[in-house]
C-alpha cells in the first residue's frame, strides 16, 4: 500500500505529539508507532520536566546547572535557547490538560534532582511522562488532520537510493521521501511518503542488558539515519541511571526516581555506611554520571550487588503522596520503603548522543527532522542533566513545526516511488538465531562498553560484534522481514556507532569514563 502525506511523524511520545499537533492545521499528519499509542520513552518519565518558574531560580541558574553537568561539551547557545524558551512550552502543555502537582499555597509543587541548584521540576505525582502522554493524545483524537497507526514499524527511511542513484556519506543533497513501515497486524510493508519526515523514535536502552527503557527502545530512528548516510554523533555518551531498583526478574528495570534523592533519600553500602561523600561535595545528589560511577565502584570495591537507598528519612506523608507508584511497586517486591532500604543499582537510561540537527530539529537529510532521544542538539553535551530531555523534545518539537510549516509549501515529492521487493526471500527458519544474537550484543555491550570502559574492552566488544554483524546480515538478506530481525539489525548498529566512537574518544568526559584514559579533556 502506498499513502501520501504532508507530514509524517514515526514516533508518539512528547516529541511527535506535540509536533503533531502544531503541524495540524497546516496539512495532514500521519503518525505511526511501532507498539500501542502510548507506548514511548516519554511513558516511563518520573521524576517531570524541569524549568524556572519563579524566585530564587533564575533561567542563568538552570544554564549553569546544564552547562556544569554537560562536563564542557553543551553548545551553549543551545542550552540558553532551551532553558529561554522553557516556560513558553510549559504554558503550552497546561494549556493541553496535563496536570502538574501543586502545593497547598496553590503554586507548582517544584522537586529537585541531582545537578540542580534549585528545585524547578514540575511533576504529576511520580508518573509525569504518564500525565503528559495522556494529555498529549486526548488532544491527538479530537484532531481531524491527525491520523496515528499502531503497530506500524518503519524499516528503512526512503532516499534516491531507492530510485537507483548512488548515495553515500559524501553525497550533499540526500533527501527523505518518507519510509517504508511494515504493518504487525497484516504482515504487509507500507510506502508512506512525505514531504516532510519527523524521526521521533526515543532511544536506545535495549542495546543492554538492563536499562529502564521500554523493550522499544531499540534505537530504530538512529539506525535507520546513518544507514540513509546521515550524520550521528556523541553515541559514547550512555546514561546509566544509579538507582534502578534491584530485581533482576523485572524487564525493564524499574527506575528509582532522581526525585526520591532530592526529597532526602541517601545512598548507602549493604553495611548501612553512606558512601557520596567520598565522590562528590553534592553528596547522594550529585549529577548521574558521577553517581553511577560511585555506585559501581562501592558494588565492585565490596564484592556487592547492589547498594542501598535509604528513605526512612523522608516524610511519610511525603513519600506516599509524591512517590505512591514507587513505594507500591516496591511493596509488591516485598519492600516497605518507609521502614526498610532500597536495593539499587546502575541501568542503562539515556542515549545522550543521536542524530545530528540544528536548532530547528535539522537532520543533515533534506526533508528530515529529528526530535527528542533519538537526536543530538547539543543541550547535554556530555552528560544530560536531570529532567532536560522532556523540555529538550518540548522545545525542539514547536521549532521544528515552525520550519516543517514553511517546508512543506516548497515541496514535491517524487511521482514514482518504488514498493518494498521481497521477492526471493523466505521465512526465518528457527528464531533462536534473533533472540541468542541479541543476548549476544546485550552481553557485549554491558560487559565492555558500560559505565566504566578501557581500549581493550572497547577492542574486544568490536570484535565480537562484527562477526554478530556479519551473521545478522546474512540473515537480513535473505529472510522475510520481522520486527524482531530489524530491531536487532538497529541494536548491531547502535552499538557499533556507541564503540566507534568510544574508541574515537582517549580522554574520560562526563559519561565516557576510560580507566586507561589520558587526563580528562572538556
């Protein structure tokens, strides 16, 4: 089936919704997600969405407190733009019925996380990307120029290499056309072309073997990207959130809000002895990098598996009124957190790095916008500061619909578009080949490429996956397409993208940390 539209958005978390919605009235959308509607990274959001609202903060102090945390590698100009443009964004997501808690003086109900100087983050309860994602949507069914098809999962993005012209990463003017999707209910691929295309897919968590991302999080947006030959950058930077709750049986890793330490919470050894204090001044709220490390060198230091997390100081009011969905989920694993500590570990969060764009959302393809996880804007430099990134999509979504308005009325997308060829292919013959090799990456990559990384453990992890990528393309060329088969495809190739440029890299910076590094370099 072919379907023509003026704007395309793969992806529905706050990034494609929200752009969706402000490209609307200016033609017709069609957003497709690979799982249910709401079904995003942006689901999973805890601790909220940080920005100023009033004294004592002030917007130098959030730029400052980006920029620290970004360990010299933030563009500034960027972070000044998002940090300006931060209240703006917020009326707007207001305005769309989310809901953000309030103290009882009636003003926002602001929490503090590690990094900030200031408590600026707006949240609903401890489900805040919940809240946002259902205002989001409720706005998306009561559009009439918004169509969005679940379980629709876009396979490669649609360039002149379709039409039989040589592309390659020197090539100047690689334009997108749209995608091709494979629909999961029918086992049929779709030709969706656009005029303009907005690459919204999150990140890349499931390239290890814990993380806190959705099992969606396969990197599908990056990996199609740089096979049209478009430009990533900053994969190194990996954010290993320091508290996931302990229960290896949980798939994904349940997160431990960064909230929960900025109401009082304090990390702990199994021998109940605080250790933050010996890392950083900031203590158990320092940024996530530092943290993360602290925690995995007490864990091997120690010969533990976890660390603690103590909340029996924080309020019990407080704690079952602002954390109700974590203190019920530590129940149900037979922890009272009011009265018992947390077992916590590291688990991989954040791709920091992603699709190269400008401040409008930019990609270096033609007619192609990114937005949100899955790019590159330069805000988190080295290391993303805590309850940035839904602000970074929010920012990022309205100036990228401002320049995608205009673009549209300049283009015309090719008459003769080729369907998707499968012929000659045949069906996998034995899944076991999919779900082993993808183990296999998980394995690679949480063993040599993790918090803490070395040159012969980033040597070592290259090696292994060529031959994985080797394998898979065999597979790939031959076998009828699967979502299964592709997303290991994107893992290979995120995680490629991740070593390459760990290795580029010599010198320990914010969440690239190299035992053998020489100095640190900002």
């Amino acid at each position: 089936m072919q379907k023509k539209v003026d704007f395309l958005v793969i992806g529905s978390g706050i990034a494609g919704l929200s752009y969706a919605l402000k490209v609307a009235p200016h033609g017709k959308v069609y957003i497709i997600t690979k799982a249910d509607e709401d079904e995003s990274n942006t689901k999973y959001a805890q601790g909220g969405i940080a920005a100023v609202m009033h004294d004592p903060d002030t917007f130098e102090k959030h730029i400052q407190d980006t920029l620290i945390c970004g360990d010299g590698l933030c563009d500034e100009k960027v972070v000044r733009m998002v940090v300006y443009e931060s209240q703006e964004r917020i009326k707007e997501l207001i305005e769309w019925g989310a809901n953000f808690d309030k103290s009882s003086s009636g003003e926002y109900d602001l929490g503090r996380e590690g990094g900030h100087s200031e408590n600026r983050i707006l949240h609903h309860k401890d489900v805040t990307g919940r809240e946002i994602e259902r205002a989001l949507l409720n706005q998306i069914h009561n559009h009439p120029n918004i169509e969005i098809a679940t379980h629709h999962f876009a396979i490669d993005i649609i360039t002149q290499h379709h039409l039989g012209k040589p592309v390659t990463h020197e090539t100047k003017d690689i334009s997108c056309y749209g995608v091709y999707a494979l629909n999961t209910k029918t086992g049929k691929i779709d030709t969706i072309i656009a005029k303009s295309t907005l690459m919204a897919t999150g990140g890349a968590g499931n390239v290890y073997s814990a993380t806190t991302n959705p099992v969606i999080a396969t990197g599908d947006g990056i990996a199609m990207v740089y096979r049209a030959k478009g430009a990533i950058t900053n994969m190194e930077f990996i954010q290993f959130h320091p508290t996931a709750l302990y229960a290896p049986h949980l798939k994904p890793a349940f997160l431990i809000s960064e909230a929960v330490r900025g109401a009082g919470a304090v990390l702990k050894t199994m021998d109940g002895k605080e250790f933050m204090q010996k890392y950083d001044e900031r203590g158990s709220l320092a940024p996530r990098d530092i943290t993360a490390r602290a925690v995995d060198n007490e864990m091997k230091a120690r010969g533990d598996e976890y660390v603690y997390l103590d909340c029996i100081k924080i309020d019990r009011y407080r704690l079952l009124e602002h954390f109700p969905n974590i203190y019920s989920k530590c129940l149900s694993e037979g922890i009272d957190c009011l009265k018992e500590p947390i077992p916590v570990v590291p688990a991989a969060h954040y791709t920091c790095g992603g699709i190269k764009v400008d401040m409008n959302g930019r990609s270096t393809l033609l007619n192609l916008y990114a937005v949100g996880e899955c790019s590159y804007t330069g805000l988190h430099g080295a290391n993303r500061l805590a309850s940035n990134s839904l602000l970074e999509a929010s920012v990022y979504a309205h100036r990228a619909a401002i320049d995608a308005i205009e673009l549209v009325k300049k283009i015309n997308s090719p008459s003769s578009i080729p369907d998707w060829n499968e012929e000659g292919l045949e069906y996998a013959e034995e899944m076991v080949l999919i779900t082993q090799s993808l183990k296999e990456v998980q394995g690679i990559m949480s063993s040599y490429v993790g918090i803490v990384r070395s040159e012969l453990r980033l040597k070592r992890a290259k090696d292994r996956l060529d031959i994985l990528y080797e394998e898979t393309k065999e597979l790939y060329d031959k076998t009828i397409i699967s979502v299964k088969l592709c997303e290991l495809r994107n893992l290979i190739t995120v995680a490629y993208l991740i070593i390459k440029m760990a290795m580029a890299r010599k010198q320990s910076v914010g969440l690239h940390y190299m035992v053998d590094g020489k100095g640190k370099k900002k």
